[in-house]
C-alpha cells in the first residue's frame, strides 16, 4: 500500500510503517494524558472502572442497575484498551453491587457473540466473574458458553480469593476501594 503526502508525492511502505508508528505512540501518549494508563495502584478510568498496567488487569464493578447502555459503554472503552494495548490484558468483573439486572438473553448472547469473535487468532486471556447472585450466574454462565473454546477463558469465582489466584494477582487488586 502506497500512501500520499499532502505535496501529492507517493510514499515508501517504510514511511508508511514510521507513519504507523508515530500515530500509535500519539495515541499513547494521548492514553497516558487521559489517564488511561495507570500506575501500580490503578488508576480510576471512569466510574467503577480501574486498570492496572502492572497487572494487565482490568477491573469493572458495575453498581445499581446494570442495563445494555452501562454494558455497551464499558465494551466501548474495553475495545479502545485492547486497540492500544501492547500486550493481552485480563478482566475481573465484580457484579457482586449490582441490584438489578436489565439485560435480555438476546443482548448477553450478542455480546458475548461479539466478544468471541473480537477475539479470534489473539492471544488467550482469563476474564474472571464474582457473582454473589443467582441472575448474575445466569448471565455469566450464558456468557461462558458462548465463548467457550475460544481466546477468553471465562470462569465464574463466588470468592474474590479464588479469583485472584486464577487471575495470579493480588486480591486487593480485586477489592474496591474505600
């Protein structure tokens, strides 16, 4: 692929690749100014949302009602991370503070559809659920089966303790904080 300069003068695919590199690196660095990367503690992207670079850990606590718009907004930002990310990152979503569950099996289905194939020829990744309800569980394990024999190895944890072990972080990473 050959690419023209605003002089209307073709460049090498060399250029093309410097190119390439320069947008990914403004792209990071507009990651590290909106503080989409984080230091060793997480940094707080949005509401109940962390990352830890350390840990190539992503976090996400939902709370209250959990519906198909909170639901596509953190895919949104999870498909940005995983754009930007130089190496596989793994999940742990606690829905252990969700009062309600606002999600049809149609939604659960598509997006763990969805997510199955956003992940085909990656590198494997562990995406861990704490769920302290029985709806919870429904949605999880709906979730699992879909992605199963695929990049995302799903696992549902009733302990956080678990979780963190599967996950080989430490469970205060799992925690929310005070």
């Amino acid at each position: 692929m050959r690419l023209r300069s605003n002089t209307g003068r073709a460049q090498s695919g060399v250029t093309s690749d410097v190119m390439k590199e320069s947008i990914a690196i403004q792209n990071r660095e507009a990651a590290v100014r909106a503080g989409l990367v984080a230091d060793s503690k997480g940094t707080e992207i949005g509401p109940n949302i962390q990352f830890y670079e350390d840990l190539h850990l992503f976090v996400w606590r939902p709370r209250g009602i959990l519906d198909e718009a909170a639901v596509n907004k953190v895919l949104v930002y999870l498909l940005k991370r995983e754009a930007m990310a130089a190496k596989p990152f793994n999940r742990f979503c606690d829905l252990s503070a969700v009062e309600s569950f606002h999600l049809t099996f149609k939604f659960v289905f598509h997006v763990a559809l969805h997510r199955r194939l956003s992940q085909a020829g990656r590198e494997p990744v562990k995406s861990a659920f704490y769920v302290t309800h029985p709806e919870a569980a429904q949605i999880v394990k709906i979730h699992a089966l879909m992605t199963d024999n695929s990049p995302l190895d799903v696992e549902m944890f009733e302990e956080r303790e678990a979780a963190a072990k599967w996950l080989g972080v430490p469970v205060e990473s799992l925690m929310a904080r005070a």
